[in-house]
C-alpha cells in the first residue's frame, strides 16, 4: 500500500519531466535506403520506407551512393512529377550527402541521374509540423469594485436548532463517528 502511495505522489513530477524540452527527442540522422543506400533497385522502396518513419523538423536524411555516377537533387513537387533536375533546390554529388529537414512539409528528393529518376530512384518524405505549447490563459482580472462593508448594527445571532426529541439526531453524530474511526483506520494501514 505504501508503494501505491509513492507511485501516485511521483505521477506529478514524471509528467512535469516528460513535457519539459529538455527532455524532448533529439534530432535523427536517417539512412535512406537502409543498408542499400540511395540505388536504382532498393530492397524496400523509398516512399514505403519514408512512410514507415516519423520526421521532425532538424532531424537528416543521409544518402550514400556511388560519387560519379548518382547523385541527389532536391526539387519542387513539379518537378518531382517530370523528373525535371533543372531546377534544383538543393543537389550534392559526393557520395555522401546529408539533407537537413528545416521546416515542416513535403520534401521531394530525385536521382540526378535522369534515367534512374524515371525507373523510380526517387523520394518524398513528409516533416511533422513542430508543436507549440498551447499559451496559458490569463487570469481573470481583479475587480475593480470596492468591498462592501456590513454595518455592526441590526445583527441578530441565528435561531437555535431544533430540539429532537426522538433520539435521531444523536444516532447520526454516532454512525458519523464510527464511520471516521473506520476511515481512519484504513489509513493507518497504508
């Protein structure tokens, strides 16, 4: 019983230290590819494999290829559709390529190599919107009216109870108190 007593008095401060953003994930690197990397013919498509994870603004994506012979673009949704790497936002050719995930959104990755592009080398990874705590509600504000006085005078005491001449009234104090030594009791226990 006692357990239970410091399990629920943690309950407070375990929450507390689980909201705090100290306490938040840290940003990830994330492989793409796995352990094929960026490829013409991985082992689980890109899109399955950005589906099954959850990207947060500043976390990587790391693509590691074969330098000469691919690279990576980052491009417009448009051109994602058309294969079109005229337009970049962003490209690298060395082989090792880390893409920071700044903002929250769609990112479109393609093949620098036009006919890898077309036979499907190419990624969309969706950025989970950055949560902000909802703003505290501000306190009402204080009254602005005087406090009203009652004057001394004309205050009568109230009535004086009853009279029970039954007995029934006694009967109440009585379970009243038996209930408090049982109550008490269990707590004592605990």
């Amino acid at each position: 019983m006692a357990f239970l007593g410091l399990l629920f008095s943690m309950i407070p401060m375990l929450l507390l230290v689980g909201s705090s953003p100290r306490f938040q994930a840290e940003a990830r690197q994330f492989d793409v590819g796995g352990r094929d990397g960026w490829v013409v013919k991985p082992s689980e498509d890109y899109n399955h494999w950005a589906q099954r994870n959850r990207f947060q603004v500043n976390d990587t994506l790391h693509f590691k290829y074969n330098k000469g012979i691919d690279s990576v673009v980052e491009v417009k949704k448009e051109d994602f559709d058309s294969c079109n790497t005229n337009n970049p936002i962003q490209k690298t050719d060395d082989g090792d390529s880390i893409f920071p995930l700044s903002h929250s959104g769609l990112f479109y990755f393609l093949s620098g190599n036009l006919d890898n592009c077309k036979i499907g080398q190419k990624l969309i990874v969706l950025v989970m919107a950055v949560r902000q705590p909802l703003p505290k509600a501000a306190p009402p504000p204080a009254s602005t009216l005087p406090p009203q006085t009652v004057p001394a005078t004309g205050l009568t005491s109230p009535a004086p109870p009853p009279s029970d001449k039954s007995g029934s009234g006694r009967v109440g104090v009585d379970l009243g108190v038996l209930v408090g030594f049982v109550l008490g009791g269990f707590v004592g226990l605990a």
